[in-house]
C-alpha cells in the first residue's frame, strides 16, 4: 500500500482554484499507483478562512466542492483524505461549524472526522469558529485500521500554556485500538523552532501508537502566516524517513510494509516512484540554517502576498545605506525579478555621501533599479509654513520626524503611481521599542523583517 503526504500552497477563500490544485495532484496520485492522497488541514478553504465561515453561503459552496470530491473518487482508485468543514444541524448547540477531515474513495464517503482540540492563543482562533469534535475512532479500509488526527490533536499538550491545558488527549484516545497507520492532516504555522519541535513530537506520537505516521502540512503564505509545509513519513520507530522539501508544494511516498519514499518538486513533475521491492531508504532531510529558513520563509511571504493578493509583480521602498533597507533589497531581489524592484534615495543635507554610494552600489550587484529624489526642499517648506502658522519654532521632536514622513509620503506616491508593492523597513527591535514615525518608515503594504530582532 502506498501512502502519499502532499502539501500544497492554497489561497484562502478561492474554492474553485483550490479545487483545481487538488484534483491536479490527485491525478499524479493516481498516476504514479498511490492507495492513499492525505492532504493538508483545510485544504479547501485556505487556512485560516477566519470570518468567511460566518456567512451561511460559504459553508453551503464548500459543500459543493465535498460533493464534487466525491464524484471525482468514482474515476480513481486512489483514496483522498482532505481537511474541510462541516457544516452541524442548526438544532445542536453550540458552533455551527466542525474543523474536519474527509476520506473519500470510488464515489463514496468512507469515513468523516472531526477536530478535537481547537487552538485558541498566538495566531490561532479556531473556538471562534467551530466546535470541538468527538473522540475519533479507528477507520477500516482495505484491511487496515487507520486512524487520522487533525494537526493540533497531534500536537496535544506539547504547545505552551494555554494549549498546554486541553482536558483530553486525541492520541491516547487512539492507543490500544490496534491502529496500523495515522494520518495527521495539517495547517501548522513556520516558526524558526517549529520543524525541530515538530519531528520530536511525530516521534512520540509514534512510539506511543507503535505505528508509522504520514503528515501532511500546508504551504505558502496567507494573511500574516507563512507555512512551510516539511510534510513527511516516519516509521514505527518514530524514525524520519522522507521529509518534502519546505517552501515548496511536494510529497512524500510510503510503501508498506516496507517504507521507501519519494520526493517530488513544486511542479509536480512526472518521477517514477520506487518500487515496492526497493529494499533501500532514503535518509531523512537535515534541516537547513536558520538563516536559510529564514529566508526562504520571508520570500515566499512576499510572493504569496503579491500573487494572492493579484498585485503587479514590482516592489518599491526606500534604502538608506543601513542594513535594514540593505536585506529589504535582498529579499526584494529573491522574491520578484530584480529589475521589477526599484529602491529609493531621499537625501537630505544631513545624508552622508557614504550612504548614497554604498545604496547605489548594493543596487548594482543585486540588478535593481536604483533612482534618488532629494527631500531637502520638501523639509524645509513643510517646516518653515508650519512654524508660520504656529508663530513658533517646531519642536525638535518635530522637526526630526518631518524628515521621516517625507520620505514615506514620496515612496507611497510612487506606490501609488507605479503599482508597485511599498516594503516597510523596520525590524521587530524597533517596534518593541517605538523606534519609529508613524507615517514615516513604517509606510508599506508588508513588513517583511518586522518579526525579526535588530540582532537577527
């Protein structure tokens, strides 16, 4: 039996679009002779969906996509195991809505489960939203006994307080059930800790079931949330045997009884999988530096939140010759075409000749497009008509956030103008602090490096 782990990198709300991208990866399932599709937590709805699930129409249209699922399973012998929504009778108390997980196959529901431990600290609100479900129960499918936890009811008690507290606990509701195989369908956020967290708590899952698990995560950026994806095989051992590459849509293949695994790229391209009889496995994934982590999860919040937001591919914002607007460069030349980005000089007599050419020449070797437009006639009109009007002399505090300002009004007209995406250039440190002029360098659509510290 072949299991395969897929991630892919959804839009939030586009339920035909996320339709299409689930039945393109079913049909490569389908191709390369997987048994079982598990795909991430709320995959047909983007995660998180947040108020789109308070308007009655949403549920109902996802509705449409279950039934279509399930139609679409009638022409395949591979099974799909997919994370959506169910919608309860209005009579029941309590939300009207379950965070669920689908297993259809060959034009039926084989089995539905729903969400146990819904997350409500950090950037979760799932209580907002959906009632809790029934404890699981094992699901017999050719012979096996599956069981299948909804990303959080994997995580259980190992996430900080107030998580920490859940009254019960989905995976020793499993034990002792004789099941063979756990499928976790999933939509956890990156944190640059998370992947390490992550594979210790898969590992101890698997030992206390004493069976191999498949993990299948979400990928991509959605609202303020990047997803790494890091979907994965282990054994019964709680061993890593094949981990998809992260930031990317991929899966990862276990045959049984024998685990021999395959990853394949964002395209989804045609790659035979091992044979069954393969007696060789592929060792597991190291994890890259943080740096690397790092950036790959900013560029592909940038791309995201420019694709899915339907943005022209261009960015534009200020740089001063600092190392913040520095690695803003840097990350703008990895997320669009360098000559789709455009960095802005605004000198002033206070500006150093130093900052202007270290700007001009960091934009040469990244290929951007690099333009000044002095402010200093701007600043000292907007000071002196000011002080006339005040008949006294600006503050120092004042006078000093002019100069800010300016330099945030003249890169939104250039937004503005050009369609480009504005990148704000202040960091974690200077937030924590109030380091910074609103309306001034905090201007921008994104914050690229605002959940990094000055020292990272």
């Amino acid at each position: 039996m072949r299991i395969r782990a897929a991630q892919l990198n959804v839009r939030v709300g586009d339920l035909a679009g996320n339709f299409e991208r689930i039945l393109h990866v079913w049909d490569h399932a389908e191709r390369d002779g997987v048994d079982v599709l598990l795909l991430p937590e709320l995959v047909t709805t983007g995660y998180p969906p947040m108020d789109m699930l308070d308007h009655p129409w949403f549920a109902h249209e996802i509705e449409r996509v279950h039934e279509a699922l399930r139609e679409a399973s009638s022409t395949k012998s591979c099974a799909l195991v997919f994370g959506s929504i169910t919608l309860r009778p209005s009579e029941r108390p309590g939300k009207p809505l379950y965070n669920s997980a689908y297993w259809v196959y060959q034009g039926k529901e084989v089995a539905r489960v729903h969400k146990q431990l819904l997350p409500t600290y950090d950037v979760f609100d799932e209580a907002r939203y959906f009632e809790p479900g029934p404890a699981s129960e094992p699901i017999e499918w050719r012979g096996r006994r599956f069981g299948v936890l909804i990303c959080e009811d994997l995580f259980e008690n190992e996430n900080p307080w107030p998580a920490s507290d859940y009254a019960c606990s989905p995976v020793e509701n499993l034990k002792g059930k004789e099941i063979e195989f756990v499928l976790i369908p999933s939509a956890s956020p990156f944190t640059l800790q998370k992947r390490a967290r992550r594979v210790t708590i898969v590992q101890r899952v698997t030992q206390r079931l004493e069976c191999p698990l498949a993990f299948a995560n979400q990928v991509g950026g959605n609202t303020e949330l990047i997803f790494d994806g890091g979907s994965l095989v282990v054994n019964d051992r709680g061993e890593s045997l094949e981990e998809a590459a992260p930031f990317q849509e991929g899966w990862a293949d276990g045959v049984f009884p024998a685990l021999k695994l395959v990853d394949q790229t964002s395209e989804f391209s045609a790659k035979d999988a091992p044979s069954p009889n393969t007696p060789s496995l592929t060792p597991p994934t190291q994890p890259s530096p943080w740096q690397e982590q790092a950036l790959q999860a900013i560029t592909l919040g940038i791309k995201d939140y420019i694709q899915k937001s339907d943005l022209k591919p261009s960015i534009c914002f200020g740089l001063s010759g600092g190392i913040d607007s520095a690695l803003i460069a840097v990350l703008a030349a990895h997320a669009v075409a360098p000559e789709d980005v455009m960095a802005i000089g605004m000198p002033t007599r206070y500006s150093s000749d130093g900052s202007l050419t270290d700007s001009k020449q960091l934009a040469e070797r990244l290929g951007i497009g690099w333009k000044t437009c002095s402010i200093e006639q701007m600043r000292d009109l907007t000071g002196s008509s000011i002080e006339t009007m005040i008949e006294e002399p600006l503050a120092e505090i004042a006078q000093e956030n002019i100069q800010s300002r300016l330099r945030g009004l003249t890169l939104m007209a250039l937004s503005n103008h050009s369609g480009a995406l504005l990148l704000a250039t202040s960091n974690k440190s200077e937030m924590a602090v109030g380091y910074s002029t609103l309306y001034g360098d905090m201007a921008g659509s994104l914050a690229p490096i605002g959940d990094l510290y000055k020292t990272q």
